[in-house]
C-alpha cells in the first residue's frame, strides 16, 4: 500500500508543478523579465559611474543559459522537479499520518497535509523571508540568506509537527476545536520567538559595512559622488507582482496535489478500510487502528 | 470522539488503519531521499554550497524557478 500511496504523490506532485509552470510561464515571467531589465539597467548605470571614477568595471558572470532557455525549460523543469519532490516528501507525511492523527476521511487529510506542506516549507518562512525577483539579493551575502531561510523552513517545519503532537495530546481535554486553536497558538507564539530572534537581511554585517542599516536588501536609488539619483531604486509595482505571484505559484502547487491526490489515495485506501472494517479489527478502537500488517 | 454521529456508508469511514514505518522503510525512504535531494538541487545547490564546485550550470538552469519558489538566490 506504501508503494501505491508514494508512487500517487510522485505523480499528483509532478503534475502539480506542471500546473504550477503554466501559471508561472504567464504571469511571472513577464515580472521576471522587467526584474532582470531593471538589473541590467542599474549594471549599466553603475558601469558607467565606475567608469568616471576610474574603478575597475565588474565584468558581470556569463551567462551560461540564455533567457529564453531559462524562462521556459529551466523554469518548467524546476517547477516539475519541485512538484515532484514535494509530492514525494507529502505521500510520505500523508502515509504516516493515516490513523495516527484521529479519524479523519482521506480526502481532508490530503488538504490537511498539503496546507501544512505549504506553510511549513513556503508561507511561514516568507513572513521573515519573502521571495524576491532577480536584481534583489547581494552575492557576497548568499551564505548566511540560506542559512537564515533554511533555518526558518526548518523551525516552522518542526513546530507544524509539535503542534500536530500537541494537539493531539489536548483534544480529549478541550474537544477538537479549542485544541486545535490551543496548538495554533503555541505555534504562533515559537515561530513568532524565531523571527524575532533572526536578524533581517539587512541588517547583516557584510550589508550594515557596505549600505548601513537597512531592512532588506532592495536596491536602493543609484547615486552619483554628488548625490544625484542616476538610477530609481528597484520598482515597488514589480516586486509586488513577483511576491504576489510567487504565493500564487505555491498555493496553486500545493493545492493542486491535494486535490489530484486525494481522490487517488482514497480510491487506494477504501477497499484497505473496507477489509479492516469488516473482519471489525476497525470498530473496536477510536484512536488505535489497525495496522498495515493486518490488511 | 464517541459524539462524532458514525456513518454507515462505507465511503466515509475515515482512516483508521496505520502503516509501520519500519514496515514500509524501503518506500518512505526512498521518497524522503529523492524529495530532499530534488530540493536540495533545484533550491539550494551551487549558491551557498556546492557539490559541483564553482559550476553554476544547474543555478542558473533552474534559476527563475529557484527566485519564485522563494528560495535565497544569487
């Protein structure tokens, strides 16, 4: 049965990135491409600036694929590739899950289960650390980013599961209801702890030495010895688009495997219940269940 | 639970059957090995760590993805 329930997850996953790829191929890459125009520009502007100040130009890295090559292979295999992964990791959750988080139809706990996979892996870590377009990112800081963004991927991760435990363990006490809310606020109140334990991006050294303090590490405007703006600082429109359809992108991922998912998982799990229902294994316990080895 | 009005149909019995994690340990961990790896290319390789060195092949193949997943990037 294991075998039926990862290989469906593999599958819902891949599509789901291709459903995800759609989405993105049409509304992102267009704000994608003004990010990188903006990019360009600004290279440019600070070329020519260097220029003037007789300092070194940066040549600026090759660029190995072209933007057509990226806009539509690469972004459509790294979607696919990350529907998959995620569908893979999510069967795997969702197999671990049945009878072990109380009785709940297969189809609710494959939206259960991806709603957790989006917040954990994606939403909870954007609140500290959106996504940003190309052009919004410093090089020379890229270690501690992903050290910081895994960390939160990591923290919101684990404290989804302890809540899950703990909500369990106080849902005979306080009913379903308040024991959910209970365990949502624990939630809230650790990962709250950890965002504002975790510096914001800004306000990392190498940033701080180079551009003061500052929040983020958006381009501010490009200026000239004088203090002339030469170049805007990065489009506010823009990014919003991209953080916009950046959460689109994954709740259209994940919802999408739940949704294909869930009807397969059922179709493979009901005739299992039906058996354990009818030798009654099934019926004596609330919480215990049954175990694979008898179905 | 026991308040919980139980239907009789058998389409909505909910999952009350468990899988053995031991038991199925060949099939989850394979799962959880390609899922990680797959993040671990497609999110983080080739930016704070490589394992190809300073080739930036699949960074830059997978770029576009990698900035909207909302992974840290260049």
């Amino acid at each position: 049965m294991e075998k039926q329930i990862i290989t469906r997850g593999l599958l819902a996953g891949a599509l789901a990135g291709l459903v995800a790829f759609c989405f993105a191929r049409i509304f992102a890459e267009p704000v994608i491409d003004k990010a990188i125009a903006y990019e360009n520009g600004r290279d440019a502007a600070q070329a020519v600036l260097d220029k003037a100040a007789g300092l070194p130009i940066d040549p600026g890295g090759p660029d190995i694929f072209s933007r057509t090559v990226q806009s539509n292979i690469g972004i459509g295999v790294g979607l696919i590739g990350f529907g998959a992964a995620m569908g893979a990791l999510y069967s795997v959750v969702y197999l671990l899950c049945l009878g072990r988080v109380g009785r709940i139809q297969p189809k609710v706990l494959a939206l259960l289960v991806a709603g957790a996979g989006l917040a954990g892996i994606y939403l909870v870590p954007y609140l500290k650390y959106p996504a940003n377009p190309p052009a919004i990112g410093h090089a020379e800081t890229i270690k501690p980013r992903a050290a910081l963004y895994l960390t939160m991927v990591v923290c919101s991760l684990a404290f989804i599961l302890a809540a899950t435990w703990l909500g369990r363990r106080l849902a005979p006490r306080f009913g379903n209801w308040n024991a959910t809310l209970l365990s949502a606020l624990a939630f809230a109140a650790a990962i709250g702890i950890v965002m504002a334990i975790l510096p914001s991006l800004g306000e990392l050294s190498a940033n701080v030495h180079a551009y003061g303090h500052h929040a983020t590490e958006t381009p501010l405007p490009l200026t000239d010895p004088k203090g002339n703006i030469v170049y805007p600082g990065f489009p506010a429109d823009v990014l919003f688009s991209f953080r916009f359809y950046s959460i689109c992108n994954q709740v259209i991922l994940w919802g999408t495997l739940a949704l294909i998912f869930g009807p397969l998982a059922e179709r493979v799990l009901r005739p299992v219940m039906q058996r354990a229902e009818a030798t009654g294994a099934a019926g004596s316990g609330s919480g215990s269940g049954v175990t694979a080895a008898a179905v | 639970m026991s308040t919980m009005p139980v239907s009789p149909a058998p389409t909505s019995v909910p999952t009350p059957l468990v899988v053995s994690a031991t038991k199925a340990r060949l099939w989850i961990g394979g799962a959880l090995l390609f899922g990680l790896l797959a993040y671990y290319f497609i999110g983080v390789d080739q930016g704070a760590v490589s394992v190809f060195g300073s080739d930036m092949h699949i960074h830059e193949f997978v770029h576009d993805s990698r900035h909207l997943l909302g992974f840290p990037c260049h």
